[in-house]
C-alpha cells in the first residue's frame, strides 16, 4: 500500500479523506478505545465548563467552536466503510452539552452543516479544510449564538477563482487539482498589528514552517457591533483576512487572534475583550489542552527556532556549493 492510500481515502464523487498522519483520524471514532474514547471526552467536557466559569467570572462571554473532520460532514461520501459518523467526537461531545446551562456556550457545526452538504460543497474535495460556505456558516451560527448582528455584505465581497494543488490532492499520484474560490472578506477592517511569529509565517522563504503564537489585531470602529473579540484558533480561523478572523474583523469593532488551542489567561485578563472565542479542528481533540498557554514566551520560542531552521538551511547550501561553513 502506497503512502498515500495510507494517509488518504478516495471517496466517491472525487472527494478525498485524511485517514492517518499526526492525528490518528480514523481512530477517534471509537467511543471505547482509540485516541478519542468516551472518557477522554469527559476531559474536554469539563475544560469547557471550566472556561465557561472562569470568562463568567471576568464579564466576559465564552463560545467554544470544533471545526468538524470532514469525514464527520461527508461520511456517506466514503467509498468503503472506514468510519461510522454519528461516533464522531463533536457529536458524542455535543451531546454531553444538550439540555444543559452551558449548551449556548458550544456551537454543534455538525447538524446544521449536514442539512445543506448536498447543495453546497463546505469543504475542499482535494483539503481538509472548509470552503468559504463553510467558514460562512460557522461564522452566521457564531454572531446568532453571540447576539451579533452579522455583516449581511459579506457575500457580495471579491472573490478570485485559481487551480491550485490542496494537501490531500497533493498527495495523490498523479496529483489532483482543484478549482479554489477565495474571498477577501475585508473592506471596512484594518489589520494594525502582526507579530513576529505572523510575519515570519508569511515570509516565502521560511514555507510557513511555524504557526502557533502567531497574533494579529483587526480593528473596524464602523462595525456594527461595539465589541472586542479575542480568538484562539488556527488555520480555519487564520492570522490572513480570507477566514473566520476576517468575518469577524468586518463585524466586530476589534479582533485579536491567536493561533493556539490553549488560552493564555494572562493575555485575557489584560485585555478583557467581551467575547473571547476557542475554534479548533476534531482531528486535534485527541491531545486536551491543559490552558498554561504564554503568548509571549511561545513567540520567543517560536522565534528562535525559525532562526535555527533558516542557519540550517544557509549552512547546506553554503555545503552544497563546496564552501566553507
């Protein structure tokens, strides 16, 4: 078996399906064993609560948002079974919260994205990623469970079309391309701030090689809703304004995204947004976060280590051209 029917499932119609890698894909549908049974489960139930009360306790509204796996959306689109998606770990948790005092606080993705993932593809059939519509859709079930009155122009926004090779697709023989439609979302909103971290990740040279601590503000004052918005997240909610961050960042007055899955409480404290939002792909549930994030200690690592990637790749090629290092 070649690597990539290891790590990728050709489904039917053209979709493809991570099945393997980092995060042991397939696996977190066992509700006994696996990397994701039922009792880890019970551990993120209570980290969200946790959240919940301690965002309570600081004026502050708490929304936690999981980014279904694709397969948990498409499931019927696979060719042979592989998973069955009503074990998905956002559906086994999302029942722990149904019926309860904190179910305002979990956005369930997973219903309202399979009532229309016939009429609208969601995610990118060669990615693992959402499509616009997708991140659309998180973004409308975000400002409704936020009280936020939604920027009804968002549609209308540029938009460019290109062939591009996604990650899944990439890893095909022969590769797969696909069309991509991807919209600037911002007008009115104004990036104002771009960590190291961020600025190195857009830097050509480096491949996009680190990610978490990247920080960015976004700043609207004609935004309709007077609130400040800080968001962890990753690349569904991205530091660039084509994602979750740049829909929020047209509705909000300000905007702060952090790339992690833990929350630096420090960080929260010293701002003290009205909103504080946590987005973060299922395929990452198997590892729970533990919250001792530290933005600023993060970045300097993060820093130091593009230093060391980019003093290792000057060294091979002063090696490679016979020059002494």
């Amino acid at each position: 078996m070649s690597d990539a029917h290891r790590l990728v499932h050709e489904g039917l119609d053209g979709w493809l399906f991570l099945t393997g890698g980092a995060n042991f894909v397939t696996t977190l549908y066992d509700r006994h064993s696996g990397h994701l049974p039922d009792a880890k489960l019970e551990r993120w139930h209570a980290i969200i609560k946790e959240r919940v009360g301690r965002c309570r306790e600081l004026g502050i509204d708490y929304v936690h948002v999981v980014v279904p796996e694709k397969l948990t959306i498409y499931g019927h689109k696979q060719s042979s079974p592989l998973v069955d998606p009503d074990l998905a770990p956002a559906v086994r948790l999302g029942e722990r919260f149904a019926n309860t005092p904190s179910s305002r606080h979990w956005i369930d993705l997973v219903a309202s994205m399979r009532a229309i993932r016939d009429d609208i593809d969601l995610y990118w059939k060669t990615d693992t990623h959402w499509t616009a519509e997708g991140c659309l859709l998180a973004y409308e079930m975000l400002c409704e469970a936020l009280s936020l009155e939604p920027n009804n122009d968002l549609r209308a926004r540029p938009f460019r079309e290109f062939a591009a090779i996604m990650d899944l697709g990439g890893k095909m023989n022969p590769v797969i391309w696909e069309t991509i439609k991807e919209y600037e979302w911002v007008r009115d909103a104004e990036r104002v701030y771009a960590n190291r971290v961020t600025q190195i990740l857009e830097t050509p040279e480096y491949g996009g090689e680190i990610h978490v601590a990247s920080h960015v503000k976004f700043a609207n004052p004609t935004a309709a809703n007077e609130k400040r918005l800080l968001l962890f997240g990753d690349s569904f909610s991205s530091p660039r304004s084509n994602l979750l961050t740049g829909l929020l960042a047209e509705t909000v007055r300000e905007v702060d995204f952090i790339w992690s899955a833990n929350i630096d409480w420090r960080y929260v404290e010293s701002v003290r947004p009205d909103i504080l939002v946590s987005e973060m792909p299922e395929r990452f549930m198997a590892l729970a976060p533990n919250d001792r994030f530290h933005l600023r200690l993060t970045e300097a690592k993060q820093i130091a280590r593009a230093q060391r990637s980019r003093l290792k790749r000057w060294w091979r090629a002063r090696r490679s051209r016979g020059e002494p290092a």
